[in-house]
C-alpha cells in the first residue's frame, strides 16, 4: 500500500512539474515534449482519476494557445484518455465546439478524426452515465458538433468533406439496429444498447437521424462534381454500413445502381475504369450477404452490367435467409416482440388521435422515396416495348455528340439481342432512378404517390394541432369551474344567477401588479431564456438567444441585480459565451452614443457592466482565459476600471506576459485611448525587480518602431526622464502593495534611465533631452548617466548627425558628458573632422577640461599636439590620463592623412626637450622618463 502511494505521489509531481515546464517553455517542440511525458503518465498510471482531477483542466486550457501543432497534439491526447476514462470527454466537449468554429482547417480535420473515433464512447458514456444533467449537457454539445460536421459536406476543402463521409459512417454504424451477421468487434454500439425509455436520448430518433445520413451519403454521390478520392471513400462508407446492417441493403444496391448510371462527367477514362472495378469489387462481397433472392437478382443484374461473366457470378456463395432469421429469433426475441406490441400500440393510438408530428414525418421521409421509384419502375417497365426504344433512340440521335464521350465508352457495355425480364427491369429501374433524381415527370404515378402520401402527413399535424387546443381549452374550462366552485362553497355568498348576471369590467375586476412582483415574474422568464441555451445551441440559433438576452437586460430592465445575473451567467461558462459579453458590452456603447440626453448615465451603466465583468473574471484567474482578454481587445472604449484589474493581472508571475500581450495589441489597436494605454505600461515597467518590467520594456522597444505610437511613447520617455529632476520619486515608482519612495536612489535613477537609453539606439535623437536633463542634473544623477551611458553609445556611429550636433549644439552644463560621448565613441571608431573641429570650439569658447581633447588628438596637427603636450603630461591631475595620451598620439591615424599625427621619433625628442615650469612638474617629467 505504501509503494502504490509513493507511486502516486511519484506521478502527481511528475506531471506537475511537467506541465510547469510546458507553461514557461517558448518554444512548441519543448511544449510538446514535456506534454507527451505528462500523457505517458496518464496513459500507465493505476491512479487515473487522481491526476484528472488535478491536470485535466490545465491540461484542456493549452488548446486556447495559438500553436496549431500544440492544439492537434492536445485533441489527440482527449482522445486517447477518453478511450481509458469515457467522462474525460465532458471537460473537452466545449473546446472542441470552440476549435472546429475557429476555421482552421488542420485543427477541424483533427476534431473530426477525434470526434469519429470518440462518437461510440460518447454515445455509451450518455447512455450509462449515471449523472443526467452531465451527461445530457455533454451530448447536446456534441449534437451542435454534429450538425457544424454536416456543414462541412458544402465545404470547399476536399480533405474535411472525406472526414466527414467517415465521420457519417461511424453515426450510421453506432445508430443503427445490429445486424446478426456482424461481428460484435466490429461495432462498439448499436441501437440495440440505447434503452427505449432512455431520458434524453431518443431511440426513434436515433434511427432516424442514420436513414437521413446514409440519404445524405447518396446524395453526395450523385453530385456531378464529386472528386473521384471522395467517391471511393463514400462508396467504401455505404458498403461498409451495408455489411454490418442488412437492413440498408436495398438502400444500398439502389444507389449504386443510381452510381453506376451516373458516374460523375468529372471522371477521367482510367477514372471511369477504376471506378467500375471498385463497382464489381464491392458487389462480389455483398452477393455474400445479400439475404433474399430479389435483392441477388438485381446485384448480379448490376455486375453483369459491369462486365462480370456468369460463371464468376455463379461461382460466388449466397447468403443464407433462412438461417439468419433463425439465429435472429432467438438471439433477439425481446426486440422483435417489442416491435410487434410497438405496432400494435401505434395503430390503437392512430385510430383514437392523429400521430406527432415527428413521427408522421419520418414514417413518409423513409418510406415515399422507396415507394415512388418502385411504382415508377412499375409504369415504366409495363410501357418498354420495342417500338418504345426505337422511338426513343431515334429522338436522341438529335441530340448526341459527334464524338463519343470518354465516360460512355469506359461503362459501355452491349444489351444481348434477346433481353430477358431481369435486363428489362433492372432497366426499367435505372429509368426511373434517372427520372425522380432530374426531377421529371410531374403527372407520373411514384410522384402522384409521394404528393399524396405529403397530404395526408400535412392532414394528421393539423388535425394534431387542433385536438391538442381543443384539449387544452376543455382542460382550463374545467380548472376555472373548480376554482368557480371552491369560491362559492367558501366566504362567497353569491348565487350562480348573481355570477352569470354580472358584467365583466376591466377597470373593476384587473388591477395592476405591484412593481415587485412585476420584476420578479420578468426575472423568472429571463433566467428561463438563459437556460434554454442549449436547445438555441443544438438549433444552430445561439446568435438570436445572446441577442435576446441582450436586448432584455440592456433595454427593459435597467438595474444592477440583472446585470449581476447576466455577469455570472457570462462568468459560470466563459469559454462559450465570450460572444454574449461581447455583445452586451458592445450593445450598452451604442445606448451611450444615442442617448445624447442621458449620455453621462448610460456610460457610467457600460463601465460599471464592464468593470463587475472582468472583477469578477479577475477573482476566479480566469484572466489565463482567452475569454477575459476577448472582452478587452472588442469592448469599444477600455474604462478605468477595467484598466486598473488589467494592471492587477500584471502581479501575477506566469500570467502577467499574457496579459501584457493584451495591453500590446490594445495600444497599436486603439488610438483614442493610446495615451492612457502608454501611460499604464510605463507604470509597469518602473516594477524594478520583477520579470514582467523586463517584458514591459522590451514591448515598449517594439512599439518604439511603430510611427504612430512613436509621439506618445516619446512623450512618457521625457516625462519619466524629466521626472529626476524632481526632489522626490512620482508615485508610479512605488511597487505593488508598498508606499511611493521617499527619496531618489542610485537604483531608482537606473529604473528611470532604463528604457530611455536602450532606445537611443533606435533614435538617436534622444541623446538631445538626455543632455538637457544632464545640465540640470543632481550629481548623483550624472553619475548615474555617465555609467549607463556607455553601453548603448559604443553600439552608435562617430558620423551620425545627432553626434555631431550634440558637439556643435552642446547645452551649458553638459561638457563632460560630451566629453564622455567622444570619449566612448573614439575607442572604436576614427575620429572624423566635424568632432574634431566641435571639440577645438567647445575647449575654446567654454574653456573645458583639458582632457575633453583627448579623444581628438589624432585628428590635431603636429604643432596642436605639441602645443597641448605640456598641459597633458606636467599636470599632476591629468597623470591618469598620460598613457592614453601616448596611445592616441602614437597609434591612430589623422582622419585626413591616414597617418599618425606625430611620428614616434618626433614625439620621443620633443618630449625630452620639454622645459618644466616648475620643481612641481620637473619631478613629473623625470619620473616620466625614467617609466
């Protein structure tokens, strides 16, 4: 018990640690790596339910990330825990709505694949599972899934139409009787295991819905512009089913029938063939299967038509009717009792009341399309006569092409000279096929019958409708004389003579209901719309329900406790209902633009929706949702309230990037309200200390590069930079939860300086403010500038024009900072001409250090030097110095000549010459000499 513990523990912390990991990685194949350990985990853990419990939702929450790899890779790991854990798909279902809406056609072909492999497992779990609200939620999700899948049958992409053929087969296969030929392997469900009085999943309807799929099958078949890929994997789907249902057999061998006429134009030549051979392929199999004689005839009919001789047909084995049936009666002898008494409840039921509606409608839906072909293949093989084809013949002649058709001679094949009565009617059948499917012959018998039988369906739904008003009106006539009644033998004193003889008057006998009770009859519908959420959903209407709710609670009632109702409602199931928050909030901003009479009102009522709905967001973290974030990059105008819980989200150390990503695209986005948006973004990269001040700033290096966000991001550089010279720190220097700073530090100034200098990189025309400031300075402050300085001037070019008017330019008080500049940029780079001449000019007119001349020396002439060397090398100040000096003299180039200002030789001799002043420099020089 003690290592089946330690084991567990083993496995919590291992896929702790590894989903921490796959969080902070940036890069996908690592994100990837790190869930396939955690999957390995789930997939050979004994105790599965405790790290579903712990990661699950961690888990789901990485397919909200923008990585397609990752979301395909998270869909596939659902799938393969679903097959261990079946509940493991209610957590998923929402995610994978979201996804396969999402329009990517690499994720939705992964839904699809992961939806046809789970439908058996989701089907069991809605049926077995034992908590029905759940499960019942879970499976009208998956219906709205159903239905976005049959959508996908329009769609232009030939891949997702293949998956969804495949997707339909499994929905067939799963939703259909099961057959006794069929292995219990082969089919994970069948209708057999859905309890006929099942709580919320219809046993009728289940059946139907597969006659209506494997009609939508044939119908994408006997489209013209079908891709001959998709025409295999449909065909491959119908017989499929066919061998595993026996009860679609005649379905089946009637489409292919319609097929084999009917191959798309599309088709090339070997197409055609290939086709035809899968045609006969198929067909071989079913002879094996088919169960009676009828349907045999008409399949060997099709593949003699194919080209398949009668020995190769004969040869084939037949299926066995008789046996079938047997082992049917006793293997299932409660289902088929069950439909006989079902039959019989239906005909007593008919004859007292008219059917539902639903019912009327798929009895005449699977039975008039079979019905029709059959009386028109009747007609029409009584009237093929001989003369008929002649006929016939001799007016097509009018119209055929002078060149035969490559499609007509692949599938060609001679009629023998005597046709016998099977030839007859298998053509008489395709005939017919042709004719209901071009939608001719308006008068013929199959129609007239198709139209009638739709009468009598239209006939029973209104009579329906009529018995149920009828019903209910007897049903409240007789409440309304039971109360009548109850009153009467109570305090009334009236005779029935009195009732019937008074006079109803409206002013007297209805008065108005309080205002309380108003709102509350008002509050119990609304929440009754918001609950039907998921019946708008399943019925593809979830935009008229949002809609609705909107209009109600923004236009009719007013007050805070709706809208609290509404913000948790949002809240509860955020990730599905991002659009509703949107739609709201957008709707309150377009009361406020109209209502000039009560603008100041209504936006109040939009900031106070907005800013309850992230709180509240923000209390539950949900701001690692994309949902919160939705709500601020589509809300109209961003308030100050919902400003300040964005800036709370920063605080958070594996969010806050997230979220900063946010307030990113919010300033390229939004330029009314960019200035605030900077504004805010600045406050958080002065949060020394924290990462996300580090991602603060580098955003702002990004946005620096945008034209239109440069003049507000300039405008807050200057002010945090003139900010130090202020006596004490602005209070957007204080950190999170703690008083703002009572005075300037060295690390405060460094925060400050931060961003500013970085971005001198990108424009050096910032260099221009940062002098200004520097003469205005503290000392601290110039301290602190000197030595940041350095980095980003080393990066800069001795020629930019910023440089050299700085020199030209140079405000008073900043001499040793240009000094420092020259000094920085002079050690990798050649003195030029302009910096020479602007330094000579400074030194001259503002009587500078000495040492500002350093950095030029190399771009003096001889007689300069010498004349400078004294003041250099006797000066007990400058002693420092004096090795560089030498350096500059004798190791750069003259940016002119190209050669040293002074040759080594000339410098050597002048220097021993040099007459000291004084005792003072005297001992200086000789010290010098003697080094």
């Amino acid at each position: 018990m003690e290592k089946g513990l330690v084991g567990e523990i083993d496995d919590l912390e291992k896929c702790g640690d590894e989903l921490r990991l796959a969080v902070q990685s940036s890069n996908e194949q690592e994100k990837i790596a790190h869930l396939n350990k955690v999957k390995e985990v789930f997939l050979n853990t004994t105790q599965l339910d405790d790290l579903l419990d712990s990661f699950l939702e961690e888990i789901i929450d990485f397919v909200e990330l923008p990585s397609i790899a990752i979301r395909i890779y998270i869909i596939e790991f659902i799938e393969q825990i679903s097959f261990r854990k079946y509940n493991v798909i209610k957590h998923a279902i929402g995610s994978y709505v979201r996804l396969i809406s999402q329009g990517n056609i690499r994720v939705a072909k992964a839904i699809l694949r992961s939806c046809t492999r789970l439908y058996p497992v989701i089907l069991r779990w809605a049926i077995e599972e034992k908590n029905v609200a759940e499960s019942k939620k879970c499976w009208e999700t998956f219906l709205h899934i159903k239905e976005f899948i049959l959508r996908l049958l329009e769609n232009e992409n030939e891949g997702l139409k293949t998956m969804a053929f495949k997707f339909l087969e499994i929905v067939i296969i799963c939703q259909s009787t099961r057959s006794e030929t069929a292995q219990l392997a082969q089919i994970l469900i069948s209708l057999n295991d859905v309890p006929i009085d099942h709580r919320f999943i219809s046993h009728h309807q289940l059946k139907h819905e597969a006659t209506q799929y494997l009609k939508i099958l044939f119908d994408q078949m006997a489209l013209p512009h079908i891709s001959y890929q998709n025409l295999i994997v449909a065909l491959g789907c119908i017989i499929k089913i066919a061998r595993l249902h026996v009860e679609y057999f005649p379905q089946v061998i009637e489409g292919i029938e319609i097929l084999h006429v009917n191959l798309p134009p599309t088709l090339t030549r070997g197409q055609v063939k290939s086709m035809r051979k899968e045609l006969k392929k198929h067909l071989l199999k079913m002879l094996k299967q088919s169960p009676d004689a009828p349907l045999q005839k008409r399949v060997e009919t099709i593949l003699i038509g194919l080209g398949a001789n009668s020995m190769e047909v004969e040869r084939m084995p037949r299926g066995n009717q008789k046996s079938k049936h047997k082992r049917r009666s006793v293997d299932e002898p409660d289902l088929e009792d069950h439909k006989k008494k079902r039959k019989e409840v239906a005909k007593a039921v008919t004859k007292a009341l008219p059917k539902d509606d639903d019912d009327g409608a798929d009895i005449d839906e699977v039975e008039t399309p079979q019905t029709a072909i059959d009386i028109t293949t009747d007609y029409v093989f009584e009237r093929l006569s001989f003369g008929l084809v002649v006929n016939l013949a001799m007016i097509s002649l009018v119209t055929l092409p002078n060149e035969m058709p490559a499609s007509f001679q692949a599938y060609y094949t001679p009629i023998p000279s005597v046709i016998a009565d099977e030839e007859k009617m298998h053509l008489s059948r395709m005939l017919a096929s042709q004719i209901a499917q071009a939608g001719l012959g308006a008068e013929g018998p199959g129609v007239e019958q198709s139209q009638k039988a739709s009468r009598l369906a239209e006939d029973r739904r209104k009579s329906s409708s009529m018995v149920s008003i009828a019903v209910s009106a007897q049903e409240l006539l007789l409440k309304s004389k039971t109360r009548a009644d109850n009153k009467l033998d109570g305090d009334s004193k009236l005779n029935s003579a009195d009732l019937l003889g008074k006079d109803f008057d409206i002013t007297e006998d209805v008065k108005p209901l309080p205002r309380k009770e108003i709102f509350g009859i008002f509050q119990q519908t609304f929440k009754s719309i918001m609950e039907a959420e998921s019946r708008a959903s399943m019925a593809n209407m979830l935009h008229i329900h949002n809609s609705l709710l909107v209009r109600l609670v923004s236009r009719y009632h007013t007050c805070h406790e709706l809208d609290l109702l509404v913000v948790d409602f949002i809240v509860s199931e955020h990730k599905a209902r991002g659009d509703l928050a949107v739609l709201w909030i957008i709707e309150l901003y377009k009361q406020y633009q109209s209502d000039e009479q009560n603008r100041e009102k209504m936006f109040e009522r939009y900031e106070y929706v907005m800013g309850t709905l992230v709180e509240k967001m923000f209390h539950k973290i949900l701001y690692k949702e994309m949902a919160f974030h939705r709500i601020y990059l589509e809300a109209p105008v961003i308030t100050d309230k919902a400003l300040f819980w964005l800036q709370r989200t920063f605080l958070d150390s594996l969010y806050g990037p997230f979220c900063l990503m946010t307030l990113r695209e919010l300033i390229i986005a939004r330029a009314k309200q960019r200035d605030n948006l900077v504004k805010l973004l600045f406050n958080v990269s002065l949060n020394d200390g924290t990462e996300i001040s580090d991602q603060a700033a580098k955003t702002i290096k990004e946005l620096y590069e945008f034209s239109y966000v440069r003049p507000v991001i300039t405008k807050y550089l200057e002010e945090n930079l003139d900010a130090c010279l202020l006596e004490f720190p602005p209070p957007s220097y204080a950190k999170p939860g703690e008083p703002a700073p009572l005075a300037w530090d060295e690390k405060l100034y460094r925060v400050a300086l931060n961003v500013y200098l970085d971005l001198i990189l990108v424009d050096s025309s910032l260099i221009h403010r940062l002098a200004k400031v520097y003469a205005h300075a503290t000392n601290a402050l110039k301290k602190v500038i000197l030595r940041m300085i350095e980095m980003p001037i080393r990066e800069m070019s001795m020629k930019s024009d910023d440089i050299v008017k700085l020199v030209n330019e140079c405000p008073i008080g900043s001499e040793t900072l240009v000094a420092r500049i020259t000094h920085l940029l002079s050690e990798k780079n050649p003195i030029t001409s302009e910096i020479v001449l602007g330094m000579k000019r400074l030194h001259k007119e503002r009587n500078t250090d000495i040492r500002s001349l350093i950095p030029i020396l190399s771009g003096l002439s001889q007689e300069e030097i010498l004349e400078l060397l004294p003041r250099l090398v006797l000066d007990r100040a400058n002693q420092k110095s004096v090795p560089y000096v030498f350096r500059r003299i004798l190791q750069s180039q003259h940016p002119e000549t190209g050669q040293p200002p002074i040759s080594p030789v000339d410098f050597v001799v002048f220097y021993h010459h040099l007459e000291p002043i004084n005792d003072e420099q005297r001992q200086l020089h000789l010290e010098r000499i003697l080094i």
